[in-house]
C-alpha cells in the first residue's frame, strides 16, 4: 500500500504510508536516555524533518544518507514546522518497483546541456592563459560537477546544482558585461567556473545531496582549494603563477564570498573581484527563494522564514514573469 503524499502537500493531522528519499540521519538521546533517529525525508517537492522515538541500535546502523525507505508516520506540527512522527520505517527492495530517480530534486536543466554551454564558454575566450588554467580545473572534475550540489542546505542543494549555479551566473556576466565593457570579461567568467568548482572536494555527496564535508573540506575549504588547483593548473602548463592576471584570477576567487567574516581570505579590491560576489549572491539568494515558492502547497501565499534571506518569508504573487 502506498498512500504517499509529496511533502509539499504533507497537512498537520494526516497519516502517510509511502516511500522517500533519506536525506540526512542524525542519532540523538532524549533527557529519559533513549535514542532517537533525527530524520530528513524528502522527494522531488521539498523535504520534511522526521523523528523515530526509541531507536534500536540496529535501526541506529542501519539508515544511512541517499537512502530510499518506506515509512508510516504521522504529519505533526513542532514549533510551527510540520515534521514527521514515524511509526513504522523499513528500507525499500526491488519488489517495491521504486527508483531514487522518482525521488531526487535536480536542477531544471540537463547537465550535459550546462556543461556544454560552459565549455563552450571556455572555448570562447580570448586570453589563452586563462582558458588554459579553467578547462585544466574542470577536466579534473567533470564527472562529479555535472551532479553535484552547491551547497548542502542554502541554495542549489539538489542533483546538478552546482553547474547549473555556474552557468546562471555565466549568463549574468554576460549581460553586466555588456553593460560595464571595463570589465574583463574573460577574467570575471573563469573566476566563475572556478568559484565553487572545488565543492566537488569539500563536500561529501552522493546523487546530488551532500552529506556532510570532506576532511580537506573541513580543514581548507572550497575557496582555498580552488586557489591550489590554479597554482597545479600553472605548474601543469608552464603558466607563471605570479604573473599579474593569474594574481588577479586567484583574487577574484578568493574574495567571491565578500567578507572575511562571510570565509573570504580577503575582501574584494578589483572590479572582476566586487562583480563575482554581487553576481554570486544574487543567483543564491534568487534560486533559493523560487525553489521555495515553487515547493509551496496549493493555496498558501508565504513560505518559512528562510535563512539565506535572514529569516525574511517570500510572498507567491500572481505576477511572475511580468505577465
């Protein structure tokens, strides 16, 4: 029996049986000392926070991240969030005729369609160094950047995430370029496909959903690998790396998050470097609210309080798109 309802359509006092995607298991222990499963369920319409009381610790072995489980549970409400109280949870099989494909949130997009417009965008540009040091990068990653999330939680935290975040920005550079032809558009676009390219390394993930951080991740990060793999890209070809426009590169991607205090090693202090953060944060902060509009239930017009957007909650007008 599978009487599943998307999350995006879940109601506080509703019973569900059915089959989700695991997304991230936590083990914790109530003040009465029994253990308990913290559970993040999800499909393709949005995820839910689940609890399993009094977890055995077979249960506590057995559920891991990127999982596809049937459960029953209860739709509650915690703190004026819906969440999930599982009564009953098994992992699926093959007779259940269900695939992790069903249940994955993925970028509106094809990724061999973004990774071609961003090849193509390489191939494009005029200064051979920079075009040289970009598809060095990305060949060492190819096969994990057209599936990977760009974030675990804040925005395009979904199966092929990541490249689709790159190539959005990429169109926006585009038109600010037009607009702003003293910007280097050559420099401003690598910086681009550098930015994040090295979250392939510092998350740890599996079918678009990162599951925590790497142990380079958690001690270097993304923004300081990037900047390594443009020295080994140098070294690699015979690029000097002091010369003035990889400085510059390096720059542009260590300052793309704007502020120390936000894990930038420096604050951006040329044109390329201001215009890739301001670029940045509006895709994230964009795509994380039209992903949030577009899981909300039929009828409702707010969605939660988002933290990318600190805490603001977004109105679903009638107006998208200018019509």
């Amino acid at each position: 029996m599978d009487t599943r309802i998307n999350v995006r359509d879940m109601k506080s006092g509703e019973e569900v049986i059915g089959f989700y995607l695991l997304k991230s298991v936590k083990v914790g222990e109530t003040s009465r000392g029994s253990k308990y499963l913290d559970l993040t369920l999800g499909d393709k319409t949005g995820e839910i926070n689940a609890k399993l009381w009094d977890a055995t610790p077979e249960q506590e072995s057995t559920y891991k991240p990127s999982m596809l489980v049937k459960v029953q549970a209860s739709v509650e409400t915690y703190q004026e969030k819906l969440q999930l109280k599982i009564s009953r949870i098994r992992t699926t099989n093959l007779a259940d005729g269900v695939a992790i494909t069903d249940f994955l949130k993925a970028a509106p997009a094809d990724p061999i369609e973004l990774l071609t417009y961003i090849t193509e965008t390489i191939e494009q540009m005029k200064t051979d160094t920079l075009k040289t040091i970009v598809k060095d990068c990305l060949e060492r990653v190819t096969e994990r950047f057209v599936w990977f999330p760009a974030a675990k939680s804040a925005h395009h935290n979904y199966y092929a995430g990541l490249i689709y975040h790159t190539k959005r920005m990429l169109e926006m550079a585009d038109s600010i370029c037009e607009l702003r032809p003293v910007l280097n558009a050559d420099l401003l676009k690598a910086a681009i496909i550098l930015h994040d390219i090295a979250k392939t390394e510092e998350y740890e993930a599996e079918n678009g959903i990162a599951t925590g951080f790497s142990t380079r991740g958690s001690l270097i990060g993304h923004i300081n690998l990037a900047y390594g793999w443009i020295i080994e890209a140098c070294l690699h070809n015979g690029i000097d790396q002091n010369s003035e426009l990889v400085t510059l590169l390096q720059h542009a991607v260590l300052a793309h998050h704007g502020k120390l205090e936000w894990g930038s090693p420096v604050q951006g202090q040329t044109l390329e470097a201001i215009t890739i953060h301001f670029i940045d944060n509006l895709d994230a902060k964009l795509q994380a609210a039209e992903d949030a509009l577009s899981e909300l239930p039929a009828g409702e017009g707010w969605t939660k309080p988002m933290f990318i957007l600190d805490k603001a909650r977004i109105f679903k007008t009638d107006h998208a798109g200018g019509s």
